[in-house]
C-alpha cells in the first residue's frame, strides 16, 4: 500500500490544567501550568488538561470536558479511560448526549456510531473518524494530551491507499451515491491495490441527496461528499455521465449508453432507485416534475417562486417538498391517498401533527383524494383535476410517491431480481453470482433485526452500511449486514429524524427552530410492519411523547419526541439482539432505557 510520508516534528509538550464540563475546579483539582520540553525523537507539541479524578466516572459512563478550547468525549469503560471527539461527523451532533453501548457511542441525531477507544466509525450515516486523544491516569486525576495540530479538527478521514504496482485486478462500481463511496473507500482502508472505477449517470461525483428536498437552493458544489482531488488522491476513478446499460457476467463486462465496455474482476451494482411517475393524462406537461437531482431541485425551486404549487404524496419527499415551498410560493397544496399525512409510516397521530404543522403555513390538503387529469395552457401544467371533482390550480407539479429501484439494465442478465425489480443479495451484499455484489437502495436484503426477512429499503444511512460490508466482502472478509437503519426528514425547519424502516423501522426525528437551536425530537426504532397496538406516554399534540408499538407482545417499534436519547438506546438494544417487552413498554419504570 502506497501511504503519504510525514516529516518527524520536533515537539514542545505544553501542559494545562482545566475544569472538567467547563466549570471552575475545586481547590484539590487545580495545579500550575507547566510547560514540558519533548523527549528527545519527541511527538507532535500537545496540550494536556486534567478534566477529572479517576473516580468521577463509573464504568459505563461518558461526558463532555474540555482542554484547551476543545471539546472531548471523555468515556469510562471497561475499567479504564479513553478520549475522542465530541462531535460527531455527519452534521455535528453532540455524542456526550447519544447513547452508550460497550466500546462505541451512538449519534443521538441520526445513529452514525463512533469506537469509543480508537475514535473509528462503525455505523453510519458519515463518512469520517473521531480525532483520538491520549488518556493517562496520575495521582488519581484524569489527563487528556491533544496534539496541537488537531485541536480544530472534529473529523479524522482513515488512512487510505492507492493504486500498487503488478495489480491488474478491476473492481467496477456502477453507481454514484452513498454505497459506492463507502466500498471505493472501505477498499482502499483495506489495501486494495487494484484499479477502482466508480461510473455513474449523475453529473457530480457523490453528493448528499438528503439535502435537495430539505433545502431546494442549495448549491451543487456545496453538498459533495468529497472533493476531486480526494478521488485523485486515493486513486478512484470517476466516470461521469456514464449509464451502465448492460451487464455480461459470463464475460465480466458492462456496457455503457456511449457504446463503450469495461472489464470487471469484482463488480457493485449501487445504482439506487429512480422516483415513480404520476401516470394520468397530461404527465408530459411542462413543470410536472420530480426530485432526484440537484438540477431538479433548483428547477423546483425557481420555478415555485411566487407561483402555485401543487404536490402528489403525503410521506417524506412530499411533505418536506410542501414545507420549504411554504415560505416561497403563493400557494401549496398537497394531494394524499390516506386520512392523514405519514399514516403508513409514522401512524394516525403523529401524521395529524404534521398535517397542523403545514397549514399553520397556509398548505391545503386534500387527503383521502387523487389526480384525475393534470390540465394544462401553452404546454405547461394550469389545473390539478382530482378524482372528488376539485379543481387546482398549478403552475408547478411535483410527484412524491415512491421509488423503483433503477435494475432494467440488469434484464436479461443473470443476476436475480425479485418481483419489484430490486438486487436479490444475502448477508453478505453478495448476489447469485460469483464476483457480483449489490448495495444501497437498489437491493433486496435479509434484515437480521427481523429473522432475515428480505426487505427493500432506502435509507441513506442503510446505504452507506451496504457499502461497507459489499467492500470487505470483496476483501474476503466474511462480514454480515447487521445495521439498524436510521432515516430522517425535515418540516417546517424541523428536523424529524428516523432510524429504521420507514414504514416499519427504526426513527428519530428532531424540531428546530433557529439553525443549531434544537427544540423537539420525534424518534421511531425497529420494524413496525403489522404492529397490532401502539401504547403512548405523554402526548402528541404537546409535542412530547413515547409510542411503543407492539407486535406479539413485544416492542417492534418505538416513536418519541423530547425523549433523546431514547431512539438511540432502542437501536442499540436492537443492533445486540435483545428484544423489549410489552410489559416493559406499559410499566412507568423506564429505568431500561437509560434516559438522563
């Protein structure tokens, strides 16, 4: 493996004594500042606080101190101490708030989780490591040492490889999202010497998708996953505009929409899904749209400027669709096939939360209702027709309902799909055929937290976690999937973050108001499907509550809101196999869920 070289430094070691969680420290705790020459061949120049004595933690606790200025997770596990980051990766969450399982510490936002002693992500959604720090015990006080170069990093990319000299295998990754970032990454953290080619149809390199409905002007350049140089740097090819039309497993061969064929040794499908298509009479009007890219996005948004909007789904691109075009257009109104917004995902009373949160905004909803005919003046959309006789009016059309995964160019192939189109892999992200694996949206995969059950679920988190584990299976490392998928959507400038299935999975979702001021978390954890009985605590309509729902007298599913971090804990009893009652759900003793 091909790795940078780094210079020696010659080292000043500079030690400070702090208070631990920012607060002045007793007496007993304080000493003077001491500035340490390095021994000789020395380190990086540090900056050591005590931040506690060794008996303010017990075992199995965690809490954020400082040194310096920055911030740390100081945890005590196992017997002893360790010291990483206190932020996470993905969008910045405080860890000292998520939950603590064993060696790692779970995101209380969006359930990335980080090993608490090597500071490595182990769970997603993120790409990037916790900054580790040195821990050493004297005189029964606790000192954390943080290398001076990285007291303003909150991230730590892992070390990674390049291209070796006499490796003439190919791994092709058909795809550009999440799945194949992770398993062109997790290839060369895993000293793949190889040549990796990552093709996709999209016009950027790997983006954060999760961004485009949330947030409809955002630029396109702003939401890369990584910048160019870094492909260059790790050697990872990036093809651009090219759409893989064909597969040849006989021949390991993929053909492109230009004509070309490359070779394979080791093949990812990643593609991920394409949204559904309204059907009725007048689809192909101008300004009936959907969101899948950042052009649409931006098409949306300018188009809705001051005009009227109407929008076909009441699930998660839908509604977070109508909550930003809230405040930019002139009307929005939203079409939904069932009673109340989210009612097949999120259920009846949470949905008829989200439905007031809207119309507060002036969105009019027209529920238990659908299209007929889209009308339209000069080849583009005027008029909604709904199947009750409604007439709206529409100067933009957005279609919200559902995915299909993109497999047709697999047809004829030998690699198996099941009755919606999606990838058939086992635990290992392998296909039916040798040398072929599948990740991310676009596969059929036994869900372990459901006894294997083959499910299809696109989640970006999920995607991230396929890629990895399609990865080390190239590697020929026997790992399984064994995540529990987290999702999350946003109304309103409140964030709803979910960690599971949508329809049946695991949730958590948060309500801003300000950016960075956190007002409220709506949670829900498992896999939901076919519940039988929701048992509530608190309140939905005072936006705090806890919603156990039940299947054969056990929780499948949990929802909250002002519960943090109770989504996280659930997914953690979940991801270790353990099952949580419905005797524990009813009883007023929550003690089991290690809420602070």
């Amino acid at each position: 493996m091909v790795t940078k070289r780094q210079d020696p430094v010659v080292v000043v070691k500079l030690v400070f004594l702090q208070a631990a969680l920012g607060a002045a420290q007793p007496e007993e705790h304080r000493e003077m500042a001491e500035l340490k020459p390095a021994k000789e061949g020395g380190q990086a120049e540090e900056i050591t606080g005590m931040v506690c004595l060794e008996s303010d933690l017990k075992d199995g606790e965690m809490r954020e101190v400082e040194v310096g200025s920055h911030k740390v997770l100081l945890v005590r596990s196992e017997g002893g101490y360790s010291a990483v980051g206190n932020l996470c990766t993905h969008y910045g969450a405080t860890l000292s708030k998520g939950a603590l399982s064993g060696s790692r510490v779970r995101c209380p936002w969006h359930g990335a989780c980080f090993n608490i002693k090597t500071g490595d992500i182990e769970e997603y959604p993120g790409l990037d490591s916790l900054p580790c720090h040195k821990v050493k015990i004297e005189n029964s006080k606790v000192l954390v040492s943080i290398n001076k170069k990285d007291l303003e990093k909150t991230r730590r990319v892992k070390e990674m490889g390049c291209r070796v000299a006499g490796d003439s295998s190919t791994v092709l990754i058909i795809g550009g999202g999440p799945a194949a970032l992770v398993c062109a990454e997790t290839l060369r953290q895993g000293s793949y010497g190889g040549r990796i080619i990552m093709a996709t149809k999209e016009e950027l390199p790997p983006y954060d998708r999760t961004k485009l409905s949330k947030a409809m002007n955002v630029k396109a350049d702003s939401i890369l996953l990584r910048q160019l140089d870094f492909y260059q740097s790790c050697d990872i090819e990036v093809w651009l505009r090219r759409e893989a039309v064909s597969v040849n497993t006989d021949k390991k061969t993929v053909t492109f929409q230009d004509g070309s064929v490359q070779h394979y040794d080791q093949l990812l499908i990643a593609t991920g899904s394409r949204p559904r298509e309204v059907t009725c009479p007048g689809a192909d009007l101008d300004n009936v749209t959907l969101l899948r890219t950042p052009e649409d996005s931006s098409r949306i948004h300018q188009a809705a400027l001051g005009k009227n909007v109407v929008i076909l789904g009441t699930s998660f691109i839908g509604m977070e669709v109508a909550s930003y075009l809230s405040a930019t257009a002139s009307s929005v109104s939203v079409i939904g096939n069932s009673a109340v917004p989210y009612q097949n995902t999120l259920g009846t009373e949470i949905g008829r939360v989200a439905r007031k949160m809207l119309e507060e905004k002036n969105v009019k909803f027209y529920m238990e209702d659908g299209v007929m005919e889209l009308r339209g003046e000069n080849g583009k959309v005027k008029q909604v027709l709904l199947k009750s006789g409604k007439i709206l009016p529409a100067d933009v059309f957005v279609t919200g309902i559902g995915v299909q995964p993109n497999s047709a160019f697999l047809k004829g192939s030998t690699v198996a799909l099941d009755s919606t189109g999606a990838v058939i892999v086992d635990k290992f992200m392998q296909t039916g055929v040798p040398g072929v694996f599948a990740a991310g949206d676009v596969t059929s995969f036994p869900l372990s937290l459901r006894k294997d059950k083959m499910v299809n679920i696109g989640h970006w988190q999920l995607a991230h976690a396929h890629g990895r584990i399609a990865a080390l299976n190239m590697l020929k490392k026997r790992v399984g999937i064994n995540s529990v998928p987290f999702f999350w959507t946003m109304l309103m400038g409140k964030s709803f973050r979910y960690a599971g299935r949508v329809s049946a999975g695991v949730f958590s979702s948060f309500l801003y108001g300000k950016p960075g001021s956190v007002l409220s978390c709506v949670c829900i954890a498992g896999y939901g499907e076919g519940h039988t009985e929701v048992i509530m605590k608190g309140k939905v309509e005072e936006m705090k509550f806890l919603a156990f729902y039940i299947k054969e007298d056990v929780v499948v599913a949990v929802a909250s809101l002002n519960f943090d971090p109770s989504v996280s804990q659930v997914a953690e009893i979940m991801a270790s196999g353990r099952t949580i009652s419905k005797a524990q759900a009813k009883s007023d003793d929550m003690s089991w869920l290690k809420l602070p």
